[in-house]
C-alpha cells in the first residue's frame, strides 16, 4: 500500500471494541483492552512515520467510570503501563503529549505522570499526540461556557464578543486544529460525547475493525479514504463554482 496523497491535518480516533475482540476469543475484557494497547502503540508509530501532524485518541470517556471497578483498574494500569514503557520512545520521535479531560478525578500517580509527559515534550515539534482521558465533549462545553459567563458577569468581556472562535480558545484543544478526519472502529455510528464541537466539519469514517485490530495498513486504509472525499465546508464544489 502506498502513502496516501492528501494527509488530513488532525485525525481523531475513538477505540471501540476491545470487549468484543476479547469476548472472540473467550477471553476477560481487560486482555481486549491490553491488546488495545498494543493498537495504541503501532497507530502512533504509522502516524508518525507517515508524517502525521496530529492524532487524538479516546482513552477513556467520563461515562467510562460507570464500568466495573476491576475493568476501571485494568484501564488505568494499562494506561500507567503505556506512560512507563513507551515515554522514551515518544520523546525520541520528538512526539509532544496533551492530556484532555478532567484530571481532578483520576489517581494522583496519573495526574503525576500526565503533567510530567507534558512538560517533557513540551518543546517537541513532532507529532501532537493527544490522549482524551476522562473526557466528555459536553462537559468540556459547559466548562467553557461556565468561563465565559463568569467574565462577562465580572465584566472582563463583553457577551456580544464571543465567537465560535472564542468560544474554541476556552476548550481543551484550544492548541490544535479541528479534525478533519475522526475514525471509529467496531462498526458503531456514534460519536459517543467524543470532541463535539471541534468535529463540526470532521470527515466521519467508520470503519468494522475491532481496535485491537487496528494497524498501520487499517490507518493507512483511513488515509486513503479521506483522500478520495471531497471537502466543501458547506460551500460549491469547484466544478459548480466554475
Ligand atoms: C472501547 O472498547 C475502548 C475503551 C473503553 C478504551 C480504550 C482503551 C484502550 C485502547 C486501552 C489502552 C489505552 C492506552 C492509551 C494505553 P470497549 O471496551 O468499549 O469494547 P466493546 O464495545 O467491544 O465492549
């Protein structure tokens, strides 16, 4: 397979079905997940080498914590195990970490190796590999429109001031740009609370691959289809303009 044409500038991908791809198997979910991880590290790998400016995945949304303690646990040791073991490699591949969500509700030994991964690669000009954790779309909304209220209450801004733009400096990704292309694997057709207003213009490519599955030539397959659709933005096509 060859390298696709047209890059998207930030692809963000929601990983599903590790459960299925263990249940498959006749295996617990956690081992779904810890192949997951393994999808994780060899996703990373392809976008960099591809030249990929910036990928986010979903890690673990705020619904998340409604699952059972034991797979809460496995998904957060997975995600301790991730830090540990391929930190090295990330800042050898000039990669720079964003964590986004809530961070106040996660163990402090997380909320430690998060802020340190930051500020390590925080003057990597690599790829932004951003990892939603503890996240939800419409809390991250809420949160900014909570900040916004509250200037305009103590008079620092003015209501008739704000902007789609605006609003987009007060959520998480405020650093990157919208997806252009977001992904979701195990044939699900949801976005699931997953970057709500930053996808408002996102290709959505739904792909049957379960996560643990998901490889460099699944990535690659992504890129292609992105390639081959036209994007408008709600205006003419070129043709029509002509
Ligand atoms: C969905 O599968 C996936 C998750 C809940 C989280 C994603 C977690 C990983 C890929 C594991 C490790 C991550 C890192 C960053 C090290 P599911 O359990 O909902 O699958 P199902 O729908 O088939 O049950």
């Amino acid at each position: 397979m060859g390298e696709p044409s047209h890059l998207p500038k930030h692809v963000a991908i929601i990983m599903d079905g590790n459960g299925r791809w263990a249940k498959k198997r006749y295996l617990p979910r956690e081992a779904g997940h810890y192949a997951g991880m393994g999808a994780v590290r060899e996703t990373v790998r392809a976008a960099c080498d591809l030249g990929l400016e910036n990928l986010t995945l979903f890690a673990f949304s705020s619904e998340n914590w409604k699952r059972p303690k034991t797979e809460v646990g496995a998904l957060m040791g997975l995600f301790r195990a991730y830090f540990r073991s391929d930190m090295d490699e990330l800042v050898e591949r000039k990669v720079r970490m964003r964590i986004i969500g809530h961070r106040g509700r996660v163990a402090p030994d997380i909320q430690t190796m998060i802020e340190d991964s930051e500020k390590r690669t925080a003057h990597n000009r690599g790829m932004n590999l951003t990892f939603a954790f503890d996240y939800g779309g419409q809390e991250e909304i809420a949160a900014a429109a909570q900040e916004l209220a509250r200037a305009a209450k103590d008079g620092r801004l003015d209501p008739e001031t704000i902007t789609p733009e605006l609003f987009a400096q007060r959520l998480f990704t405020s650093a990157l740009p919208a997806p252009d292309l977001v992904i979701r694997t195990s044939g699900e057709h949801r976005l699931s609370n997953f970057l709500l207003w930053q996808s408002a213009y996102a290709e959505l490519l739904f792909v049957d691959t379960l996560w643990p599955d998901f490889d460099r030539a699944a990535l690659t397959g992504a890129l292609e289809q992105f390639a081959a659709r036209e994007r408008r933005f709600g205006a003419l096509d070129s043709e029509a303009v002509a």
